[in-house]
C-alpha cells in the first residue's frame, strides 16, 4: 500500500504544535477592513486554535 500525501494547500495554512494542536488564521481579515473595528481587526491578527473534530481531519490530511 502507498503512503499518503501531505495536502500541501492545507499544509500551508496551518501548523501543528508540539502537543499536537493545529494553528490556523482567523478568517475575515483578508480586504475591507475599514468598516470593523480597531478592536476586531487587532483580533483577527492573532491566531487560533481549529476545533478538537477539525483537528483530527487536519492531522489526517497532513500526515502528521
């Protein structure tokens, strides 16, 4: 049997921690953001964690 791929697009919009969590960007702050916040837009700067479902996908498609 041969071994899976590393789904690069995905592998290029997350990381995976030490512990084995998935990091990924907020969405909503590619364009227009004049009309949020300041407050919203410094949010969507920092990143998050993907669900505990959505993580186990993710570690499946990366091979990690």
């Amino acid at each position: 049997m041969s071994k899976q791929k590393t789904h690069k697009g995905l592998a290029k919009r997350v990381k995976v921690t030490g512990r084995g969590k998935v990091k990924r960007k907020r969405a909503g702050a590619g364009h227009l953001m004049s009309s949020k916040s300041g407050n919203r837009c410094r949010n969507l700067r920092k990143a998050t964690g993907a669900s505990a479902a959505m993580t186990k996908k993710i570690r499946e498609a990366l091979g990690a």
